[in-house]
C-alpha cells in the first residue's frame, strides 16, 4: 500500500485535478491513500476570513463567497452536471463555516483559526474525491478528524499516536483493503472532536503518521518541481537536481527551512525503515528523488536554505551579571512556554542573541517573560541563509555584498544572519 500527498499546487484548478486523477490512474488497482492539501491559495484567503472574524470587521461572509465562488469555478470544469453530488457536499462545509463565523468570538484565536482554515482540505478533498469516482478510480472520501488525534495545542496540534493508531486501524484500513482513500492533511482532532491543525504546511506530516502506522511501502510527496533540489529554483538559478538522500541529511535540511518537505516528516518513515520519494506532478515520468536509509556515503552539492522574516532578540542582564547556565535556563523555559523555536543562538558575557521567525504574538509573550530580567533589544527584517556542504566559494559568492550580523561554522553546515 501506497500513501500519496497532493499539495495546493497540484489541485489549484479544474486541470490540476484532472491530472492528479491521471497520475492516480497509472497505479492500476492498487489501494493508495491520498492525503490533499487545499487549493491553490485558499489558506491564505481562508486565514483572511479569520483576521475579519476576529477584528469584527464585517467582511467576513464575502471572503467566504470568493472562496466559495472559487471552488464552485472548479467544479464546473470538473463535473458535467449541476445536480452531482459533490455540490451538496461541499454546501455542508460552506453552511458549517457561516455558521461558525455568525457566532459570538471564542477566547481562544488559535482555536478559532484551526476551526475557520481547516475547511480548505475538507473542500480540496471533496472536489477530488468526487471526481476520482467520476473519472474511475473508485475510492472512499474520508474526514481525517475522524481518525487522526491530537491534543489541544491549536495550530501545532501534537499527534495522539496511541489513539490515531486504534482510530487508523478500526476505520482507515478496512476502507483500503477495498478501495483507495482520499482524506485531508494538515487536520486532526481532539478526543472531544474540536478541529485541530499540525502546523502550516502540515499535510507532508499527516502522510508520514499514516506511513507509520499502515506500514506502507513508500511515502510519494507530488509536487511543482523534479524532486529535492541544492536549492530552491526560484531563488538560486545555478540550483541543481539531487537524487537521493540519507534520512540524516533530509532532517537536516528541514530543520534549517528547506520547505520542499515539511520538517516532521521524517521521523514517521525512519521509524519504519520507510522511502520517502519526492516526485513531479508536472512531469510524473520523471525519476525524483529517493529519500531513505542509505547504508552508503552520498557526495552532496552545497545545499541552500534561505529563512526570511527574522527577527534577532538580544538579551543583556540588567546588573551586568554573566549570561550562566540558570540564565540561559531562564531563557530557553520561556522561549518553550511561548512556543517559539529558536533559529540562531550566539552567546557573550553579559548578553545573549536569539533568531526566531518573526511571529509577534510568541515574541511579545517571550519578552513578557523575560523583561525583568533583561533588558531586550528586537531587529527585524532579517534573513538567514545555511549553507550545507559549503566551501569557501561558495560562501563568498552568497554574502560578499551582504550586511552581515552574525556567523556561525560547523563542519558541514554554514550559517549567515544578514539585513534585508
């Protein structure tokens, strides 16, 4: 058995689902399971909905409407008829989502964006689903909620393993042993069924879990670009194609903002000794690349990860006292309490230096924290680029006209801070 993900990309329009139902078709009978993210832009336009809900600003039903009006487009490319069944599936989300946003504001904004934005994977896989069937590939639909499950942390929900197996077991694998499954990614629940959702760009994540779990024989992310490249294309033209690689240096590269495979994804396949292949949706004859556990040395081309929208925290005691182990103790428990992960760490005597993302909500709860201890100096508008594998030209030839701030060597990795 085989787990597909489908990004937005691939489904953005009436074309793009025809094709992944192309893609889906040259694997005969077997039972796959299709985890979709939603289309094209429709979070960005979906976590518009949540800023006017929220702020109360009235626009709220008319944001829905363009989403609706949307999907509604790509359906009539897809669906001969207006009375197919799909319309009143998706009418039930759309009603689920106007009711939800006609209500009195929860306390919690994190709850209410889990609530609002999960509804585009719901919409995406009801559009594919559907036509999957149309178009011959028989499969069953499936709300992921009602098998994946998370604790309550909305917006980085953290899987239930205990639970999402037994869930997975008494009602995913049934399904499959008869037809291919299309369900959501990005989107779990809690026990008591409120929505949760794993973090942006969660759905790579969501097909691990259920790699790990159903023992699959591959994981297959489908998306825009031949597979792993030495860099991303839009930003490095030199970028060159890698073919395969250890689980060790996909972890790494994730880790440092390689947004080709979401960061969580790796640990679920490893687990089970399971290849991750990243392959093209455009060109799905081609080899891609093959991510696993190589019992050889692989000779990699220096990779590059760009992180954009840093901020840099500089922490000094108040007192003049060392930066010591409590100290720090102090400041890391506080970067945890906000949940905030730290990108870059540079230590000196009396101060510390922190790079994080730029995400005001945790860093204003952090210097809450901290503030009668240091005093907290905040830069924005920063990049960080690491460089894996690097050499010294390589390094000159990306930061000789920057305004470098910090710099950090290891042996494999080279990381640079510097002004936009």
């Amino acid at each position: 058995m085989k787990v597909f993900k489908f990004g937005g990309a691939s489904v953005k329009d009436a074309a793009g689902v025809k094709n992944v139902a192309n893609i889906i078709k040259r694997f005969g009978d077997e039972k796959i399971l299709i985890v979709v993210s939603a289309t094209g832009k429709t979070t960005n336009a979906l976590e518009e909905v949540v800023s006017a809900y929220l702020q109360n600003t009235g626009e709220v039903q008319d944001k829905i409407k363009v989403i609706k009006d949307n999907h509604i487009n790509i359906c009539k490319g897809l669906f001969p008829s207006d009375e197919d069944a799909v319309y009143t599936h998706l009418q039930n989300i759309f009603y689920d989502l106007e009711k939800f946003t006609s209500k009195d504001i929860p306390d919690s904004n994190s709850y209410v964006y889990d609530q609002i934005v999960s509804a585009g994977e719901m919409i995406s896989s009801i559009i594919l689903s559907h036509y999957l069937n149309l178009a011959g590939v028989k499969n069953n639909w499936l709300d992921v909620c009602k098998v994946l499950k998370t604790d309550d942390t909305y917006r980085e929900a953290i899987i239930n393993w205990e639970d999402s197996t037994q869930k997975t077991n008494e009602i995913l694998r049934p399904l499959l042993e008869k037809n291919s499954v299309v369900t959501q990614g990005f989107i779990g629940s809690t026990i008591e069924g409120f929505i949760t959702t794993l973090g942006r760009e969660g759905s790579d994540y969501t097909a691990a879990v259920f790699a790990n779990i159903l023992d699959a024989e591959s994981q297959t992310i489908w998306k825009d670009v031949p597979g792993v490249m030495s860099g991303d294309p839009r930003r490095f033209q030199d970028a060159v194609f890698i073919d395969e690689l250890s689980y060790l240096e996909a972890v790494e590269m994730t880790y440092y903002g390689a947004s080709v495979i979401h960061p969580k994804t790796i640990k679920p396949i490893q687990n089970k000794n399971i290849p991750l292949l990243v392959k093209s949706f455009i060109n799905p004859d081609g080899k891609g690349t093959k991510v696993f556990g190589a019992d050889y040395p692989i000779q990699y081309p220096p990779v590059r990860v760009i992180k954009d929208n840093q901020s840099l925290l500089t922490f000094h005691t108040k007192d003049f006292s060392f930066v010591a182990d409590d100290t720090v103790g102090d400041l890391l428990k506080a970067f945890a309490v906000a949940n905030l992960k730290i990108n870059m760490i540079q230590t000196g005597a009396i101060s510390l230096q922190a790079v994080v993302d730029n995400n005001p909500e945790k860093i204003t709860k952090v210097i809450k924290l901290l503030h009668n201890l240091f005093n907290i100096q905040q830069d924005n508008d920063l990049i960080i680029l690491t460089i894996r594998h690097y050499n010294n030209e390589v390094i000159q030839k990306h930061i000789a006209d920057k305004q470098v701030i910090i710099t950090q060597k290891r042996p494999s990795t080279y990381q640079v801070l510097y002004a936009k």
